[in-house]
C-alpha cells in the first residue's frame, strides 16, 4: 500500500476537504503505521503549541550578574591593554623618529646648544606677545563692561564647565543590570 500521499496530508498544514478528510479518516483506521504517526504528529502538535515556561534555577539572576560584571571588567582591561600597547608603540616611534633625526644634530653639540637656545628666544618672546594681546583685549572688553558682569559671565562659565565634567564622568561610569 502506498502511504506517502498520506503521510504528507499528515504533516501538511493546509485545509482538508470532505472528501479528504473522509478518506484519511479511512485510511487511518485501517493502517496501523499511518494510525501512529498520525497520533504522534497530533500529540507533537499539541505540545509545540501549548509552551511550558521552565523556572530557572536557584541563583541564576546572581550567577549571570557575577559573570556580566567579569566579562565587563575582561573587556575593560582589554581595551586599557590595547590603549596602553598602542600609546607605548606610538611614543616608541617617535622616540625612534627624532632620534633618526636628531643623529646630525648630536655630531655637533653647538648646533643643538644654540637651536635650544633660539627655541627658548621664540617661547619667550610667544609669551610675551600674547600676553600684551591678552591685556589689549581685556583692556578694551571691560571698559565699557561692568565688573559685575564679568564675574557672572566667569561664574556661568565655570558652572557650565563643571556641569560638562559631572555628565562626563556619569556618561562614562559603568553600569550593572539589577533585576
């Protein structure tokens, strides 16, 4: 007897007709292979439609806090492990950088002597130009400013500054899941 076109009118999930029904029905009570499997497929049925929740174990929510907070602690140290190799190759290579360039210089310590030197005259003379600058301009800002003014525009920035550090620092805070 042929039972493959049964056996697919079992398993498949469309609508019979009446006079397919009628002869699945039949054929069901006279073959005891496809009476079984039509049994099994309606009990397999029935328990993939009605889900059981399985409670989990005692300690689960404790257990999968602990290994949360050490998978973040694992990541964290190695992004520093990461940050750190890369700041230290970085500052090798440009440790090796002005080495390479510095050999010449290092032939002639008079040469190095009056470039630090000439380095030194500019910084200072840097300084002293934006410090006149400085001057100029807070001189012709606060004439016509009233004092109290500037201290509440100094107050308001350094309240603005200290909020931006506070959100910083509570932006970059981790963070644990409590249930």
């Amino acid at each position: 007897m042929n039972h493959k076109p049964y056996q697919e009118v079992i398993f498949s999930d469309q609508e019979l007709t009446c006079d397919e029904a009628d002869l699945l029905q039949d054929h069901i009570l006279q073959c005891d292979d496809c009476y079984q499997l039509s049994t099994a497929w309606s009990t397999v049925e029935r328990e993939l439609q009605t889900p059981q929740m399985v409670d989990p174990e005692p300690g689960f929510v404790a257990r999968w806090q602990v290994r949360l907070e050490a998978e973040q602690e694992r990541r964290q140290n190695q992004q520093n492990m990461i940050m750190l190799s890369t700041t230290w190759g970085a500052a090798a290579a440009l440790l090796i950088a002005i080495v390479y360039l510095a050999i010449p210089l290092i032939q002639s310590p008079k040469v190095v002597l009056y470039t630090y030197l000439y380095q030194l005259l500019n910084l200072f003379s840097v300084v002293t130009f934006v410090q006149s600058f400085t001057a100029g301009l807070m001189d012709g800002l606060t004439s016509g400013i009233p004092w109290v003014t500037i201290v509440f525009a100094v107050g308001l920035i350094t309240l603005m500054g200290v909020l931006w550090v506070v959100s910083l620092r509570v932006l970059t805070r981790s963070r644990s899941v409590t249930l």
